[in-house]
C-alpha cells in the first residue's frame, strides 16, 4: 500500500463519508499518481483537481501532506513549467500557466506554500500573455468551453483572480483590463455567464452590477427541472456547468431563492458522484470518455461544493 492510500485510510476517507471526503480521497490518489507515471505534471491533475484539494485544506478538511506536496515544490518553480513536456491534446501554454498560476495561489492561501514570489513570478507570466482586447484567448473557435479547455471567459476570470491574489498594485493595469473585457462580454451560454460573475464577484460599480444581473438572468432561466445547470437553457445539467454556476452563486449576493437553487445544484452533484468520489466527465459533446476532463470536471466539482457549503445551510 502507497503511502498516500495509508494516509487516505486514517484519515477516513471512503465510501461511507461526505460527497466532500470521498472526492478528496480519489484526488488525494490522482493527483499526485499523474507526475509519478508520466514524468511531467498536467493542468487536469495538478491544475483543476489540485486546487480542489488545496481549497479544502485552506476550509480544514482533512487533506494528506503527501497529496499536493509534490504539485506545490513544482508549482513554486514557474521558470520550468513551459519545459514540463507533452500534455496530449490539452497542451494549451497559455491555459496551462493560468491554471498552475491559480493552483499556486490556492496553496499560499491553504498554507501549502509561502513562496509569493513565485507566485508574483507566475501572475507576470500569465499577465504577459493577456491580449490586447484584456482577456485571455482559449478555445475561442469554441461554442462552449469545457473542464480542460476552459474557454475565453472563464480563463479571463481565473487569470483576474489570481493576478489580484499575486499583487493588485503590480497588476493593476492588466486587472483593469480583464475586468473591462468582463463588463461588456456577450455571455450567451451558461458557462460564459457563471465565468463573468467569478470575474466581477468584487466589482460594484454600475457596469459591473448590470452585466452581473444580465448573468445572473441567464444562469436563473437555465436551471434544469431537476437542478443544475447545462451549458444553454433547455439543455440537461452537466456536472462541470454545474459547478461553475454553483461557485458563482456562492458568492454572489442574496436574490430570490438564492439558497434553494445552491441547495438543488448540490444535490445534481451529489447524485451524480461515482461511488469512486470523482464526477462523470462534461465532454463536447456529451458523453464522452476523458481522463483529462473527468479530473477537471472532479476537481470544479469539489470547488463548488466546498464553496457552497456554507450558502446551502442557510434558510
């Protein structure tokens, strides 16, 4: 037995704990297992999962040393990450250096790290590769983005967020300019609108507040029967636009039945869960098979239940 399956065991992970503790325990595995087999790390396991991990070690939920150490020694060193080898299909750079930048800044606040140069290091590069119009271009051919391509508007939104944990003074130019790209985005699929909210969860100027409700519109009309959210009003609930949606309501401020529609996404979730603790990849389209994107799809999963937490205990 690994040393990592020692620790899952004694900490108790398994099958019988929360829809949080068995997704912990299968990351706490797979995170760690990618860099081990393949010599290089990867945006799905060392990118989204960790984070998922990361997240919930800085909440205090009970996470192994073991299952992120090897990702964050990487992680501090963001000078190497260009020459980290082949990532299949997914091996976008740009992609690639805002998910790691974000993992980063998830472990300094989880405690995992103390290294914010690195991180200022980091944010630098994702800065150099904003484009001129303030966002960030991935998978912009795309209708909708996926867990391992993101698409533009969530990419810009998680590359804001971790340029204002790196430094806001040092970025404040390139912060500026994502967060005018966020105001005037056509959001016109559900992804996109969750992606926006995330991007301006702090703004409250009047720009900011209109396309926030302009989003909050989409997201609310989109809602599947049974709960949660697919990619586009109509379409069936998706685990990875779920959990978007989720982490952006979460942060959002109170509007009608604010905690009914947490508590319904989190029950998609919830049902949706392996018996392993990991989710169903969202592939486009649907249905697919994909290691890339079920780990990221596990580890948005993860995020959004662990952010939602607090939002769906209240009345």
């Amino acid at each position: 037995m690994t040393v990592i399956a020692i620790l899952v065991c004694l900490c108790g992970y398994g099958d019988e704990g929360t829809p949080e503790a068995r997704a912990i325990a299968y990351l706490a595995r797979e995170v760690p297992r990618w860099p081990a087999e393949n010599r290089c790390f990867s945006c799905h396991n060392n990118g989204d999962a960790a984070r998922g991990l990361l997240q919930a070690a800085r909440l205090g939920d009970p996470v192994p040393d073991e299952a992120t150490a090897g990702t964050v020694r990487w992680l501090e060193h963001p000078e190497g990450w260009d020459r980290n080898g082949g990532d299949g299909p997914f091996n976008d750079r740009v992609l690639a250096r805002i998910e790691f930048a974000a993992a980063l800044a998830d472990a300094i606040d989880a405690r995992r790290s103390k290294d914010r140069g690195a991180l200022v290091h980091a944010a630098g590069q994702v800065a150099a590769d904003q484009g001129g119009d303030g966002s960030w271009r991935v998978d912009a051919e795309a209708t909708v983005g996926s867990p391992a391509t993101y698409g533009t508007a969530l990419a810009t939104a998680v590359a804001r967020r971790s340029l204002l944990a790196a430094d806001a003074t040092r970025f404040a130019a390139p912060i500026d300019r994502a967060g005018r790209w966020l105001r005037r985005a056509d959001a016109r699929n559900v992804l996109d609108a969750a992606a926006v909210r995330i991007g301006l969860e702090r703004a409250g100027d009047p720009e900011a507040l209109a396309q926030r409700r302009r989003c909050l519109e989409l997201i609310l009309k989109s809602e599947a029967a049974g709960g949660g959210w697919g990619p586009f009003p109509n379409a069936p609930a998706e685990p990875f636009d779920t959990a978007v949606v989720l982490i952006a309501l979460a942060g959002s401020e109170d509007f009608p039945d604010r905690s009914n529609r947490i508590r319904r996404g989190r029950n998609f979730l919830i049902a949706t869960q392996r018996p392993d603790g990991s989710w169903p990849e969202t592939t486009r389209p649907p249905d697919g098979e994909s290691y890339a994107e079920r780990l990221s799809t596990t580890g948005w999963a993860l995020q959004a239940l662990l952010a939602s937490r607090e939002a769906a205990r209240r009345p």
